[in-house]
C-alpha cells in the first residue's frame, strides 16, 4: 500500500478485474514522526476537547485512508467492476 505499487498507477475498466487486499497498512510506529503525532493528538484531545482525534483514532484513519485510496485506484466508478 504505502510507496507500493499502488501509489501512481491508474486501474480502470479492463486494466482490473480483481482487487485482493491482505492486512491493514498501518504506518510504521518506530517514525518518530508517527511516534510524536500520535502524543500530540492525545495531548491536544485531552487538554482541549476540540474535534480532534485521540491519537489511536487518528493513527487507525491513516492506514484507513491508505487503503481507500489504493482501493479507488482500481474501482472508480459504478460500472468498473
């Protein structure tokens, strides 16, 4: 999923027949990057309340939103099946 093949490549009609998703791409949790967000996150749900997610829900909607989108390169619209 993330910096796979999926990333650049357009499937439509006929170039895809099937699409096979095995596991959850879930950023890496060793990234500092990812590491320090998700404390933010907490930080920031905690401290203020806002419409923030916690850093778990905000860590799980990453790799969700990874997913959804190597999935909308093979499915984009209602007759490509």
């Amino acid at each position: 999923y993330r910096g796979k093949m999926s990333e650049g490549m357009d499937f439509k009609d006929n170039y895809c027949r099937a699409v096979f998703c095995v596991g959850i791409p879930f950023p890496s949790a060793k990234d500092n990057r990812i590491h320090f967000k998700k404390l933010w996150n907490d930080r920031i749900y905690k401290d203020e309340n806002l419409a923030y997610p916690n850093g778990d829900t905000w860590y799980r909607q990453q790799a969700y939103r990874a997913l959804n989108q190597a999935l909308g390169r093979c499915i984009r619209h209602r007759l490509d099946y």
